[in-house]
DNA sequence: GTCTATACGCGGATAGAC
DNA sequence: GTCTATCCGCGTATAGAC
C-alpha cells in the first residue's frame, strides 16, 4: 500500500530466466505435451538437455516450480491479450480483437497452450493459481459478455477448446502457421456470428 | 478366411465384464478424469471400489487393459455413430447425423470422451490402437468430405476438440445434459454452416 | 476372488564433493 | 553449476495362502 506499485493491477512477474533455464523449460514443454505433465519426470528433462537430476534441482526447487515457469510462458500474453481486449470502445470489437489475440497466441505456441488447457495434471494446477483464474474470469466475461445465457456459455467453452485442440489436431499438422492461423480465425467469427 | 465372420468388418469387440471389472472400469474413468491417467495408481482404483491391488490384477492383467477397457465404453458407440452415418444417401445429411450422434455421446459420457480426446497418455494410447485409428479415419472423411481443403480440415478439427472440451468446460457445469446437447448441436451447425 | 507379503524399479528430493 | 551418491515412498506387478 506505501508505493505506486501498489495501484497497479497485480500482473504476472514470471522471473527472468537463465539461459540454461529457459533451456529446462523448453524441454519440459516437449516432454510435457508428449507424455503428459504426470507422464514427465526431472530424468527425462536432464536427460534431454544433457545433464542429471541434481543439475535441474539447482535451477527449480520443485517439479511444480517447472509446471508453473512451463505456463507463465503463455500466461502472460494470455493477460496481455485480455488488457489489450479490455482497452476497446465496443464489446463486439473488444471480443473480435480477444479472438484475434488468442488464436494468434495459439498458433504461434501450440505445444503450450494445448497443454495449458488439456493436460489434467495442468488444469488442476492452474485452477489453484489465483493469477491464472483470474485472468481466466475476465477473459469469459469478454467471450459472453455480462448476461450469461446457455448458448453464451456454451460458445465460449467451444471457443477456448476449439481452440486449444485444434491447433495441435493431427489433422492440421501440415499446414503453415499463416493458413491454419487465417483458417481458425474465420471459423472462430463464425461460431460467434462477428463480421469476417 | 475360412469363416463366415470374416466378410463382416472387423469391429470393436468389448469383452462382456464382470460387475466387478464395471466398477474397477467406472472408477478408473472418475480418477482418470481427476488425475489424469498416469497420475492414476490402481491403488487409487482399488481404494475406490474397496479392495486391494492384487484383486484389481486379478480381473486385468495390466493396466493398458484397463485404459483400453475405459477407452472401449465409448469407442464402441463411436464406431456405431460412423455407420449409422455412412448410411445416409446424401453426404449433407450423413454429416448432420454424425454431429448429432457425437454430441449426444459427448453429452451422455462427458468424462469419458473428454479424457479420450484430451489426456496426453490416452491419446498416445489410441494412436496405437488400430481400430480406433480406423474409426477416426471414417469419422474425419464423413466430416471433411474427400477433398480435404485447409478450411475443411481445421474445421474437423475444430468440432472435435470443442465437443469434448465443452462437456467438461467449468462454464457449463450447471446446465443440464438437454440444455447443453442442443446449444452444442445447434452452435455446430452454425460452425458447419448445415440447416439448423 | 480376495487377501498379505514382497520384488524391483523409478519417482521426487537432498547432501556434499568438485 | 554440475556431479555422484543416497534417501524414502510409491509405482507396477507377482507369489502364494485362504
């Protein structure tokens, strides 16, 4: 309460990582997105960038502290996608600007974000991560707006695991970033009746 | 080759369980939705139904019998809902009424199908599983239609993960299974841009 | 069919040398 | 920062009694 600071909404602060960390963490994603986060022990991460169990225990205290660096690599672009929404005039702007945002995220991360929304151990995880849901709740407010109907709730939930599942659907494996980024978006505006 | 089954196409054949392996199988389902399927020990199943680890290996031999056997509560009526649909004389109504059919399934056994679609080792598991892979491929054709185009493909793929995340999707855990299978039904029409 | 008991390996995690 | 070595618990799986 005694500094600017204060005024500001709580955001994500992920640390700055080392570069051998970031290393650790890309590896987790592959191996989580592979074998599932419950599936991907610290062996299989050392293995993969070539050093032993001890070495990661130096850089993250716990497995979990891995989970959470592995989400904040989205977490806060997810955030900043939903201020950048927030900043609009109209709702039907703010919501065509919010799609557009996470689709975009979505392709460009695919691994991470299908993983973010898939993964069971994941999704617990998160549910608990007051920061996440928080987020989570503004982002769906955006999606339904404020009167809350079944087909409101119903759109966003397909939405968001449209989303997630398709940007890694066996299906869609050989398309470019750009073609499966301009597809999604099309069909996105179109579940939601926006203008293309 | 030599007897008369053989004309027939080979079809998912679920063993006739024991009470026994039904409950070891439904209890498996709620901990793999919970925990996710490597995050879930037989203890926790034998727990659950209240006997021991040995009694639970008495009825399976592993546990990838009890993954499959979980998988096949729901990819029995999968492959069933490809071949009602193929039956249909014209491919618009053949897709209506696969929609249809999978959304009443993923509606029916929300856990169940969301687990299949979602879970990192359970897909793995039936990536394996050659007549899983058989039935998608129908499902996928029937979706798409032959000439698979970019737009046709993110589309399939798109309705898939948005059926089963939604069943399971926290926005929607209040409404009843008739109240979600039509918004579901009607919102994917729109996707698919089929009468409504 | 269910139990107790046990084998064996791998999981996360820590201590202490270099 | 990374290593070797180790702890302890829990994982799958099996043997054999009741």
């Amino acid at each position: 309460m005694s500094s600017a600071e204060a005024a500001s909404p709580i955001r994500f602060r992920p640390a700055s990582y080392s570069a051998t960390q970031s290393r650790t963490i890309e590896a987790a994603l592959v191996l989580f997105a592979e074998h599932g986060v419950s599936g991907t022990s610290l062996q299989m991460i050392a293995n993969t960038i070539g050093v032993t169990k001890a070495a990661i225990y130096h850089q993250f205290k716990t497995k979990d502290e891995i989970i959470l660096a592995a989400a904040e690599v989205v977490l806060t672009r997810m955030e900043a996608a939903v201020d950048t929404a927030e900043a609009e005039k109209s709702r039907s702007r703010a919501r065509e600007v919010l799609i557009a945002e996470l689709i975009d995220l979505a392709v460009e991360r695919r691994r991470v974000v299908s993983i973010l929304q898939r993964d069971p151990v994941m999704v617990r995880f998160l549910e608990k991560h007051e920061p996440f849901v928080r987020v989570m709740e503004r982002l769906y407010r955006l999606l339904m707006g404020d009167h809350a109907g079944a087909e409101a709730r119903v759109a966003a939930a397909m939405l968001t695991a449209a989303i997630a599942g398709a940007v890694i659907h066996p299906l869609v494996l050989n398309l470019d970033d750009e073609a499966l980024r301009s597809e999604l978006l099309h069909l996105a505006l179109r579940l939601f009746q926006l203008p293309d």
